[in-house]
C-alpha cells in the first residue's frame, strides 16, 4: 500500500505492514524463538514511513529491539524497497482494547493484574500477571532466602503477616518477580480478589490524567486503588519529587493499612536513602517487614541460567551455563539477557550454544581466557578508540564525548586487567575508588539496553585479547 494512501495512526494499515515482515520471520526463525519474542507483539500505529510496535512489557521491548533490530531493518528493506522506521513501545502505553474499562479499571501495565471488563464496582479481577513470575519460576539462593520467605507469608495470609513488605535491592535482581508472585499466589488463593498491582510510574501517569478530567475521574482513581484488596507497586523511588501524587499516595497508603489491606512495595533504596520523599511517608514504609535481595552468588547464578534454559527449551551445556555464572555477576536481568542474546545469535547463525560462540557473542562481558592487559594498554586503546588522547581521557573533564569513554575504559580495566578499585582509581587520577565502582555500574547496566555502548565495548575487548 503506498504511503500517500496510509490514514495515519490507524492500527489497520499498521498490520497491513507489519503482517509481510511477521511471515518473514516465522519462516527464518527457530518457531520457539519467533513464539517468544514475536507471537506477543502487535502493531499499533503506521505514520508514513514510521511503523509503531507494542510488547507485552519493557524487558520483552529492548530485547527484540537490541537484538533484531538489523534483521527487521533487512527484512523492511527487502519487502518494502526502503528502510522502515520501526518504535517498539512496551504494552503500558497501549493497553489492550476491551480489557479495561476507562474509569476503575483502565491503566495496568500489560505484565500485571488484568481485570475482565467490569460489569459493577465489586466485579473480581482477572489474572494476567506476567506468566513467568510465579513464585515456583524464582530461583532462590542464599541472597534472597529471606525476601522469599517473606513474599510467601504475605502471599498466604494479605495484611496479617508483615503489613506493608518493602523490598529492596539494585536493579535486575528480582524484585518485580517477587510482586508478582504476590499477586499471582493471592489470587490463586482467593480469586474473587481484587489486586492492584502497578509501578510508580503508572500510578503517577493515572493520578495526572485523573487530575486533568475533574472531579469525577478522581473519584473514580481512588475508588480503584483505595478499593482494591492487595496494593502492590513496583519502584517507590520514583515517587521521589513527584509531591502531589506522593500526598495522593500517603492518604492512600492509610486508608488501605487502616482496613488491613496488602500493601507490597518495591524500591532500589531502603526508606531512608529515598531522597525527595517526605519523612511521614518513608517512615510509614518501615512499619511492616523490610527485606533485602542482595546480588546472586554464583550457584544460584548458574541454577538461574538453567531454569531458564529449561523454561526457553533450550539446550545449554553446562561448561557455557558456568562461563556466563562466572562472569556475569551483577544481576539476574542481565544474566538472563545474555543467555536470551546467546540464544538468538545460535538461532541466527544456525550454529549451536557452545563456550566458543559465546564468548564471540558475549566479548563485551566475558574475556579471553588467560589474558590479563595493563591499565595503560587499556587506557591507550580505549583513547585511540574514541579519538582522543590519554591526558584526555584521564583529564577530569565532565564532557559527555570523554566521560563515557573514560566509564568504559574503567570497567575494562576491572574486567579485562582485574585490578582493584583504588588502583584503577590512582591511574585516573581519582583521589576516590567510588568514582570508579559508580563508572563499573554505569556501564554494566548500559550495555544491557544500549546496543552502541555493547558493540563498543565487545569490539574494544577483542582488540585488546591480542
């Protein structure tokens, strides 16, 4: 269909033009990776040349996004004769038509709890909590033994055991499977309740949106969280400098704790590091059980990889599940990233998982075996790199050309050369090692969602493996 004839922003014409490429990946993909990763999205909106996608939820987004992007732009091209301008967005922007009614009901992201069109205020909700956190799907390790001891006991008894439970730990750890599990137990339990379960984010955009329409639409936002049988909301930090919707929410938060209502929250913090929060509010967070999720050892790292395999169908030998165990140590998403990469790029290569093809594919976190570069070899590549000098890239300009370069020729000298944090610190000319733990960190959670900076950083590795 040309172009000129397309009504923008219809969803029609967008599956007209998604459906050619769909078939073209149903017939070059394994059928168990197109079912994973391309059965679930839907197009959305076609505006010219500019074709929008939505995923279930935002992990399944980047993922098809930094993966197949190249693949779709190939395919695009092939079928359309040009380049298609392809956004994937996640399913909290576009929930599914007829699954929510506009007032109570409309707004929960797509992993969460789903109601069935509502028929009167008291109607149940229907489950449609991501399917694969349960708590029978969670891995559980010395690291987060407690926290799952914890879920289970609110899960088993809503607002008796530990009223509210605030979970807390970095990013990509298991916090947002652990309330879903929650929500998924105490339904499984009791199915007539009514569970609400959202992230920060979510809450804040229906507590806008409710504002801007009146009275009656606000009415209508606290009828649905005030009126819910378990409240579970997924990174509180978020909440921070948002005042009014974080007044909303205290008041909230009473009414509900007042009735023994479930409350679960989330957070990358513990309440008192949870800056720009009012102190009523974080000191309220502290009432109930507070439980942290530390980063896996490596059993639980491995055991982790193997129940996902095993969950993916997928044939992974044990010397590879190890590798990435050893290396991977940061967090379970990341962990899980890798292997679903690794997967994709056997699929791709129609070439099997081995320790070889994943330490091609997976470079940027996993170096050569025996091979140990100096800080200064690491610094001059990674100058020469970026074009730039050494007295640059170690200079304490804040200039974003020279400090993510300088970021990443950190986080090599820790990967690749093994040093300490204070020694790489002194050859920067840093009087602080934590300058150098906070530039490991950036990098390692940037190379999960920025396909530039992964590219980057497995290029650099492999230059500097000779």
């Amino acid at each position: 269909m040309p172009d000129s004839a397309t009504p923008a922003g219809t969803a029609a014409p967008a599956a007209e033009r998604w459906a050619p490429l769909e078939a073209n990946l149903r017939a070059r993909l394994r059928p168990d990776l197109f079912e994973r990763w391309f059965a679930p999205l839907r197009p959305t909106k076609l505006d010219g040349a500019c074709l929008e996608v939505s995923a279930p939820d935002k992990f399944h987004r980047d993922f098809v996004d930094d993966n197949y992007r190249s693949l779709l732009d190939e395919l695009a091209t092939d079928l359309f004769g040009r380049r298609l301008d392809i956004t994937f967005v996640s399913d909290d922007r576009h929930p599914p038509p007829g699954d929510a009614d506009p007032g109570e009901e409309a707004g929960l992201p797509g992993p969460c709890m789903r109601p069935a069109p509502a028929r009167d205020a008291e109607s149940p909700r229907e489950s449609r909590a991501n399917p694969r956190y349960t708590f029978d799907a969670f891995v559980v390790g010395e690291s987060t033994r407690f926290a799952f001891a914890a879920a289970q006991a609110v899960a088993s008894r809503p607002g008796k055991n530990y009223n509210p439970l605030f979970v807390h730990g970095d990013s990509g750890l298991g916090k947002t499977h652990l309330l879903h599990a929650i929500a998924h137990e105490i339904v499984r339990r009791s199915p007539d309740s009514r569970v609400a379960i959202v992230s920060s984010e979510q809450y804040t955009n229906e507590f806008v949106e409710a504002l801007s329409h009146g009275a009656d639409s606000m009415t209508e936002f606290r009828r649905k969280y005030r009126g819910c049988g378990a409240l579970l909301v997924d990174d509180v930090q978020f909440l921070a400098g948002r005042d009014k919707t974080a007044e909303e929410f205290f008041h909230t938060f009473n009414a509900l704790h007042e009735h023994e209502v479930q409350i679960v929250l989330s957070s990358d913090h513990r309440p008192k590091e949870l800056d720009g929060l009012q102190d009523r509010l974080c000191s309220r967070f502290e009432w109930g059980m507070r439980v942290q999720i530390d980063a896996p050892e490596f059993e639980t790292r491995a055991a982790i990889l193997r129940k996902k395999a095993k969950v993916e169908g997928v044939d992974l030998p044990e010397p590879v599940s190890s590798l990435l165990a050893k290396h991977i140590r940061s967090n379970v998403r990341e962990l899980e990233g890798a292997l679903m990469r690794l997967v994709a790029f056997s699929s791709l290569k129609e070439e099997p998982i081995s320790e070889s093809l994943a330490r091609r594919v997976l470079g940027y976190v996993i170096p050569p075996p025996g091979y140990k570069p100096s800080i200064e070899r690491i610094q001059e590549e990674v100058a020469k790199y970026y074009d730039l000098t050494v007295p640059k890239l170690t200079s304490q300009s804040r200039e974003q050309k020279i400090a993510l370069p300088r970021q990443i020729a950190m986080y090599l000298c820790r990967l690749l050369a093994c040093e300490t944090f204070q020694q790489i610190a002194g050859k920067f000319n840093k009087r602080d090692h934590t300058t150098v733990m906070a530039a490991e960190k950036r990098v390692r959670e940037t190379i999960t969602s920025d396909t530039k900076v992964a590219d980057d950083v497995a290029e650099l590795t492999t230059k500097l493996s000779v």
